[in-house]
C-alpha cells in the first residue's frame, strides 16, 4: 500500500430515483426515507453498502470484510467468524498480534477497512478454571475491540425537493403451500417515489489515509465505484433504470489538509429547480461556483 494519499479529495454525487425505492425504512413498513419536512433521505449505511458491493464485484475485484450474505465469497457467515478466521491465519505458534498489528493487517487486507473503518469486537479467552473464572476481577474475561477510523466519510443523502411517495397494492395470485383449490389472493403493499434528485456528498481525509494506508489507488476506485453506484443492485423496488448517477463531481485540493473547508466545497456545487413541479433531472440546472486553486472534475 504505497502512495498514500497526499491530496485532500471532496466529492458530490447526484442521483436520481424514478419510481424506486432508494433506501426503505424497516420501521415504517419499508416506505422510502424521509424527514419530517418531506424531503427523502438515503442514509450513510446504504451509500456505503453499495459502494462495498461495486467494490466487490468482478469489474473491480478488492477484499471487502462487510459482505452482504448474497455476496459472501469465502464462506464465512458471520463478521466475527470471517475476522477470527483471518487473525488465527496469521498466529506464529501461541504468540498473538498486537491490536496495532492486527489493525494494520486488517487494513492491508480490507479495502473497505482501510477506506471507511471497523470496529472488530473479540472475546478475552482465559485458560483459568471455573472457579477461578467466576473470581476474576472487573478487568478480565470481557470483550475487547479494536477500532480503526476510515478516511472515506459520506453524508447523509437529502433529495433537493420534497418527494412523493406512492403506495401501491400488491396482490400474490398463486398458492404459496399445495392446498386443495386456489387460495385467496395475498395483499401487499408496494412504496415507491414517483420522482426524487438526491445529493449526495463525501470527502477523503489525508491524515487518516496515512494511518490505514489509504492510497491514491484505493482513491481510483473509490471514484470508479461512486460511479457506477447502481450497476448490478437492481431489485424489485429499484428495477435497472430507476436509479441512476446523474452528476459526478471530484474535487482535488492541492494539500494534504486542502486549501477549502469540505462545507465550503460542497455549497460550492448549485441545484436550482427549473419547474415547480420536477419530474426528470432535466428539470434542474446545476452550477459550479469554482474555487480558485482547486481541481474541479466533472465526470458526468
């Protein structure tokens, strides 16, 4: 992991979401995001979830620690079975990495480790008897985590306009169990927003590169993965074409602290509605207040 990143990077993304569900929340029926003004929302979680899986896939290729079960590549069912499996691989006998060189290995291995960070959580094994067990003090025999920060932050994501969310009934027409005759039909709920334009923005502190050894490769692909965010993640609530990368802006400053505030770079990029009523992205028109000295890269 040489070349580690030497530049500050700031980014923003625009994404549009046509009768999709961007990122539904579990506790309101799976509805698409919003906040109490009416404006939807894709959380940092989501973002960072496909990023990994784009990260993953056959184009790109890199080790990723947090995989989706579907995605899973080296049989392991769980985080902690796939990083004790990792740790235990690199032992010398009965001698333990330290927790600084377990962080570092961990970073070598993981691209998503050394980009957004972990928190590995492990269990103190004591080889003391029962009774001696029970009489450890308050120190021993608790759990123990190593945490790593990620120089790869992302925001929240707002869409620019309140979004209309639509709720659609959905029936099952075929018997789910054999049973004798045809069975009533099963009604459903559908949730979609008939038409959203979400920010989405982001930044790559230089100090923390240097502490995972994030380098300005792992940038590239960072760049290649916001890119092509939504290919591959097709599903019945975001069918392929619902969701699509609009608007790619890359800024480079040309220091490891940058010469802007990461705030600053970000009002730097306007979305003005063109219509009260947006329905496409044509709808918006976007202006780029450039700041001097910095490196503007529109991708899209």
């Amino acid at each position: 992991m040489s070349n580690v990143l030497s530049n500050k990077i700031d980014f923003m993304l625009i994404v549009s979401a046509t009768n999709a569900n961007p990122n539904g929340d579990p506790l309101n029926g799976n509805r698409p995001r919003e906040n109490y003004d009416g404006y939807g929302e894709i959380s940092d979680v989501c973002i960072k979830r496909k990023i990994r899986n784009r990260l993953q896939d056959n184009d790109i290729g890199e080790k990723i620690f947090v995989q989706s079960d579907e995605r899973c590549d080296d049989g392991c069912k769980s985080l902690s079975e796939r990083a004790t499996k990792f740790f235990d691989s690199l032992k010398k006998g009965s001698i333990e990495l330290t927790d600084e060189e377990k962080a570092k290995k961990a970073c070598e291995k993981w691209i998503d480790v050394r980009s957004f960070g972990q928190v590995f959580a492990f269990k103190k094994k004591s080889k003391k008897t029962k009774k001696e067990t029970e009489d450890l003090d308050e120190s021993e025999g608790k759990s123990v985590s190593i945490g790593i920060r990620g120089p790869v932050s992302i925001h929240q994501s707002i869409s620019v306009n309140p979004v209309d969310i639509v709720s659609m009934q959905i029936t099952k027409s075929v018997n789910s169990e054999p049973s004798e005759g045809k069975s009533s039909d099963t009604m459903g709920t559908k949730h979609f927003v008939s038409f959203g334009l979400y920010i989405v923005k982001g930044s790559i502190n230089c100090q923390l590169a240097e502490k995972t050894g994030f380098s300005n490769e792992d940038a590239e692909l960072i760049k290649q993965a916001l890119q092509t965010l939504f290919e591959n993640d097709a599903s019945s609530a975001r069918p392929d074409g619902s969701m699509e990368v609009c608007k790619f802006i890359w800024c480079k400053h040309n220091n490891p602290n940058g010469q802007y505030s990461s705030a600053k770079v970000h009002r730097s990029v306007k979305i003005e509605a063109l219509t009260e009523n947006p329905k496409t992205f044509s709808d918006y028109k976007i202006t780029i207040e450039k700041l001097a000295d910095l490196n503007y890269e529109e991708i899209l």
